[in-house]
C-alpha cells in the first residue's frame, strides 16, 4: 500500500504526466500521445516540497496531487 509522504495538493491539467524528479520536486511533462505537432519542451516544476528519497520505495504524484511513496516489490518469483 502507497503512504503520503507530503500533501502538495497539485492540480492536474490532461496531457501531461507529472511525477516526482531526482531532486525531490514535482515536475511534468508534455505526454507524447497528448501533444500536438511541434509541442515539446523540457519538464516544468510545480512544486518544490524537497523530499529526500529512500532507497527500495517509488515515490509518486497520486490522484489526490499530493506525493506517495509505496515498497518497490523486486525479485519476486
């Protein structure tokens, strides 16, 4: 199960893909399916929460906007 780590409370706007970037902040990006012709660009930061990731967890913009972390499941068989 996921665990909010910090309630950021980004709205989400359609064609675009938002996650949490290396240095702990959310950014998004223009989704390939939903661009249009010419529309490309370099991620965008919306917000800044500055969260330091732990090893062995995906952190995550969730439905609610805000960023949740859940155990990454490897070497299951």
């Amino acid at each position: 199960m996921a665990k909010k780590v910090v309630k950021v409370g980004v709205k989400k706007e359609s064609g675009y893909l938002y996650f949490v970037d290396k240095n702990g902040n959310v950014a998004r990006a223009v989704m390939s399916r939903g661009n249009k012709k010419g529309k490309k660009g370099k991620p965008e930061v919306v917000a800044k929460p500055g969260i330091e990731k732990e090893s062995g967890y995906l952190y995550f913009v969730d439905k609610d906007g805000d960023v949740s972390k859940a155990k990454m499941a490897r070497g299951r068989k």
